[in-house]
C-alpha cells in the first residue's frame, strides 16, 4: 500500500468517526443507550487509532514494509 493511499483512507476513517463523536455530542441521539455504547467502545477508540496512525505514519510504513 502507497503512503498516499493510507493516508486517505486514514482520513476518511478519521472524518466518519469524528462525525460519529459530533453526532453524539449534538443530537438527542446522546440519550440512547445502545448509540452511547457504539460511540464509547468504537466511534473513540478508532479515531484515536487513526489520528495517531495519521502522526506517526512513516514509522507505521516501515512497520508494514
């Protein structure tokens, strides 16, 4: 895989996750359980992921190659 083309995917990870977070955060959709646990367990820990794979991505490519 090209730098480049992690790098976008990356992105758009990161985006549709931060999304996620936004959605929780501002809409009456907080109150829900089940959406509360999505976001807590996955939508948090996977745009941490992507943000530190997103810093630190020339070790990350070493790491793959």
């Amino acid at each position: 895989m090209k730098g480049t083309t992690l790098r976008k995917l990356l992105r758009v990870i990161h985006f549709i996750s931060t999304a996620l977070v936004g959605s929780y955060i501002y809409s009456p959709w907080s109150s829900n359980l089940i959406f509360e646990n999505i976001i807590m367990w996955g939508g948090v820990p996977i745009l941490t992921l992507s943000g530190l794979a997103m810093w630190k991505q020339g070790m990350l490519m070493n790491w793959i190659r």
